[in-house]
C-alpha cells in the first residue's frame, strides 16, 4: 500500500513538471516538439512506475537496491537521450538528477528529495556548489566574463577584429588561427575553450564560420590539447591518480599512443584543408556561407550581444595584452598553488597545484590589472567599468546552471556505484587476451565519461585499476594508460553533459545541443579509427610505427568519407 501512495505522489510530481513543461514549450517551440518531449518524459514515468512497484521503500542510510549494478548509468543516459531528443540541456538534465535520487533512496520520495537537494550526501545540489573546486571554477567563470564584457566595451575586440580582418582574407585562414590560438592555450581547456571563443569569435563571424564549427574547432584544442601537453592542469590531475610510479614520467611516455587526442587534431586540420564536413556539421556550414546564417537552428543564445554598444576607444593592445595578462597569471596562479614559490620546480610545481584555486588567484589578479590597464588611460570611465560586472556575470549565467546540473548528476551517479560498477567490469576482463586489452580499456573509459561527463573522474577511477594489473616496465602498460585517457576525452567530447563541453559551447556562444549534435559524427570518427589502431598497438607496441600508422589510417578515412558525399552529390 505504500508503495502504491509513493506512485501517487510521483504522479502528482509529474503532472506539475508536465503543467511547467508544457507551458514553457509553447513560448519556445511548435507543438508537435511539445507532444514529443511529453511523450518521452510520460515513457520515463511508467518505466520508473513499473520499477517502482518491485521496489521497496527505504529508510535513510539504506544502500540502493541498484548500487553498483548496470542499472547505475541509467540516469545520465535518460539525460544524455532526453537532451538529443528535446534540444533542451535544463529539463533534461533535471530529469536525469529526479530518476537518480528517486533509484538512490529506493523510490522514496522524501529521501529523493533530500538526496536531490541537501548537502547530506556527496550527491545533492548544496554539496556541489559547496564543494571548493566546484566553487573555484564558477568563480573563474564569473570572472573570465567579466574580463571578456570590459575587452568588448573598451573596444579592443572591435579593433582585434578589424585587424584580424585585414590580415587574415580566408575562411580557412580564420579556422587555422582558431586551430593555432587553441593549441598555444594548453594550460587548461576551460581557460582555452572561453579565451579563444572570445579572441576569434569576431573573426570566424566574418568569415561566415558556423557557430557549431567554431565550436567543434574550440573544443577539439581544449582537452586533446591538454592531454598531450606536459604542462597544464591535466597532466597534473593524471600525475596525482597514480600510486607507486612516476605519474608525470608515466603521462609523457603514453603521449604518442594517446590517439584519440592526436587523431582529433589531424583529423580537424584535414577537414578544414580539404573545406570538407559532414554530417549535421555540413548544414550548419552551408547554412553560415549560402544563407549568412551562423546558428541553423532557431535557438540563437547571446545573439542580442552582437548589438551591445561600444563606448571605449580601445586598440588591438587592449585585446592582446589582458590575454596574455590572463595567461601569465593564471599560469602563475597554478604554479603558486603547487608550491614554486616555496622551493619546488616548475614540473614538480604543476604536478602538485590545485587548477581551480590556481584559475581562481589568477583571474581576479589579471581583472586587477585590467582594470589598471584602462582606467588611467580613460579608455573606460569607472562606471562603464563597474557595469561590465553584472554584464559578464550574466554572459556566464547559462554556463553555471549547466554545470551545476552536470555536477549533481554526476554526483548522483557516484552514489549509485557507477564508478565500482565500470571498474568491477574491467577487473573481471583483465585476464583477457592481451591484444584486445588496450581496446576494452579504451571502449570502457569513453562509456564511463560519456556516461558520467568527466573525462578526469574517469581516469581517476581506471588508472588505479589498469597500472596495477600490468608489468611497469611493458609498453603495453603504457599503452593502455594512453588508452585509458584517450577514451576519457573521447566520452567527454561526446557527452552533453560533460563541462569541457559545455564550455565549448559557452566560449562559441553557439546552442549547446546544435554544439554535440554536430560534433558528435567526428568524434565517433576519429574513435573508430583510434580503437583500430590500439589492437594494432598492442600487437607492435612501438609508437615510432603505430603513430604514423594511425594518422595516415584517419586522413585516408577522411578521404573515403568525402568520396562517397561527392558520389551522393554527383547522383542528386
């Protein structure tokens, strides 16, 4: 009986998000989206119904009766499958942190709730935005958007963009000098994905570069980047998982058999040399060059910014210098956090920081020095200055509220054994016949990110698992840790859930769902030929032969796919 009144109050829940839903779907979209995305969300309802009858109720601390079990990546696939469905990342992130806390607490609605809201556990919403790193990161966040609205108002990416102009006469030249900013910010890839959206945003838009393919350029030199970098957050995030070996040393000899990161940016260079994209990609591109429409879709987000009034006299200087201010003292930021000022080296130094505080002391120190940059020289009055504030704090608004959803959901999924539950199935394979090892620990880890969204909780949980179970002195232990972080960036790129995404998306101001829709068919690409690739590794184990092997394996795959969508043209 009880279990049949905790039914009915879920049916109450959801008649009202329907009221809401519905509401705000006929503001936004036609009606046939609306009975679709009702459709989806009342099929989620009954299946959650029907689990809920053989699911019995819980009391407070009670382990999930889905702990650990398959039934532990449900929720951010309902997410992940609602967002590609709806074109909505708000509702459908939403969705998916309801199923979680509803499976966590048993179906027991007021622990759900608890579990969903409260910082009681590791997984509710005031524990993330209590969390110091997560707090960390909105604050750069803020601060980076606040730094971006004071180079718009002063004038400086005006100017930037009316030089850029001058000097770079191409599409193609614009997409190269995205690609080229991109791999020169390797430090961090949220740092990289806002700083070099904001620099060639005016320029791509010139040059009628797609939203999505800005975008898909941005992220594509953000995590592959600085995977493959020894200096920068992530080599020092991969240097701190692992126990008893040299993490960092361990990090750069896995470099060349990180071929997902690689082959992303071969890949991306191919494209843009050959003036070649398919997939929903093409329509965004033909769309920005025949049509001079930038977005494709009707979702335009930041579009009324294009109109934001100029009032400084800024030069290319007052662009140029508070990146470079930005990038030099975030890279101090990082290195004071990991204690250089103290006596250690600059490896050891990035190897041993704490990223979010690093960004954080960077970002406010490089708003100081703007703000030193301009008021002096008059190229912004004190008050334009202040109102630059609220400005880029709400530009960042839909990037917060995304990546507070992420993080709850996430950390949702974490409580339901997600992690324990990958990690149990890649223990029980480790026996397997080594040639397929490399392949599965590829295959496994892009699940759990795309699954997940963190690419760096994902090689945080295998690498513990995957060092251990192999000789540190084989090379195919080197080449399943490239494996591992390949596959991470791999289901990251993928996920709409992920933060690198989402700042992908936020520094391209393009529609976050037109972002992973349109990347999606390139980073399945490049995974499909990178898994062919680590069965041949691990037959050859030597990256002096497998590198060259797998970038020649993606441009020639690159090349089949243009033939056979110039065959289609030719016929049409």
């Amino acid at each position: 009986m009880v279990v049949f009144l905790e039914v009915s109050k879920a049916n109450e829940t959801m008649e009202l998000y329907f009221m809401i839903m519905e509401r705000g779907r006929i503001m936004r979209n036609t009606k046939k989206d609306t009975r679709i995305n009702k459709l989806v969300i009342f099929s989620l309802l009954i299946v959650a119904m029907t689990v809920t009858v053989f699911a019995g109720e819980a009391e407070a601390g009670e382990v999930s009766n889905m702990y650990a079990t398959v039934w532990s990546l449900v929720p951010p696939l309902v997410a992940i499958i609602l967002a590609l469905i709806t074109k909505e990342v708000y509702s459908s992130l939403f969705v998916g942190i309801v199923v979680g806390a509803l499976f966590h607490s048993n179906f027991n609605i007021k622990q759900a709730y608890l579990t969903m809201v409260t910082s009681e556990t590791d997984g509710g919403l005031l524990a993330k935005l209590s969390d110091g790193w997560n707090v960390g990161i909105l604050i750069f966040l803020v601060v980076l958007g606040i730094i971006v609205s004071l180079m718009n108002k002063a004038g400086g990416s005006a100017a930037y963009g009316a030089w850029a102009r001058e000097r770079i006469k191409t599409r193609k030249g614009a997409l190269l000098s995205t690609f080229m900013l991109g791999v020169l910010i390797f430090v961090d890839d949220y740092f990289n994905c806002l700083t070099v959206g904001s620099v060639m945003r005016p320029v791509t838009d010139t040059h009628n570069v797609s939203r999505a393919k800005l975008a898909y350029i941005i992220d594509a030199t953000a995590a592959p980047v600085c995977i493959i970098a020894p200096i920068s957050s992530w080599a020092a995030a991969v240097a701190g998982v692992v126990d008893g070996v040299n993490g960092l040393d361990l990090f750069i000899r896995a470099i060349p058999y990180n071929f997902y990161a690689l082959l992303t940016i071969v890949a991306m260079l191919t494209l843009t040399l050959l003036n070649f994209d398919f997939g929903p990609m093409r329509l965004h591109e033909k769309n920005a060059q025949s049509k001079n429409d930038l977005y494709t879709t009707e979702s335009r987000p930041f579009a009324a910014e294009a109109a934001a009034q100029v009032t400084g006299k800024g030069k290319v200087i007052d662009l140029v210098l508070p990146v470079i201010i930005l990038i030099a003292c975030c890279v101090l930021g990082m290195i004071y956090t990991g204690g250089f000022f103290d006596g250690e080296s600059f490896i050891d130094a990035f190897a041993g920081c704490d990223a979010s505080v690093g960004l954080l002391l960077g970002s406010i120190a490089a708003l100081l020095l703007t703000f030193v940059l301009y008021i002096p020289r008059r190229i912004l009055s004190f008050n334009e200055f202040m109102c630059c504030l609220p400005e880029g704090f709400k530009a960042m608004v839909p990037a917060i509220l995304i990546l507070t959803f992420a993080w709850t959901l996430s950390g949702i999924t974490g409580l339901l054994g997600a992690k324990e539950f990958v990690a149990g199935v890649l223990e029980s394979n480790k026996g397997m016949f080594h040639v397929l090892l490399p392949v599965i620990v590829f295959l496994i880890a892009i699940f759990l990110a795309f699954a997940t969204g963190t690419s760096w909780g994902t090689f945080g949980i295998l690498l513990p698992i995957v060092v251990p179970i192999l000789d540190p002195t084989s090379e195919l232990l080197i080449i399943c840790v490239a494996a591992t972080l390949a596959g991470a960036v791999c289901g990251d790129h993928c996920s709409p859930i992920s933060d690198t995404t989402i700042m992908a998306s936020t520094g391209a101001q393009c529609d976050h769902i037109n972002h992973v829709s349109t990347q999606l068919p390139y980073a399945l690409t490049v995974a499909a030929v990178s898994a062919v690739n680590y069965i041949l590794a691990a037959l050859i184990q030597n990256w002096l032969i497998n590198l060259p092997i797998a970038i020649a394996s993606m441009v020639v795959t690159i090349f089949i796919i243009k033939k056979i969508y110039d065959a289609k043209e030719k016929r049409a």
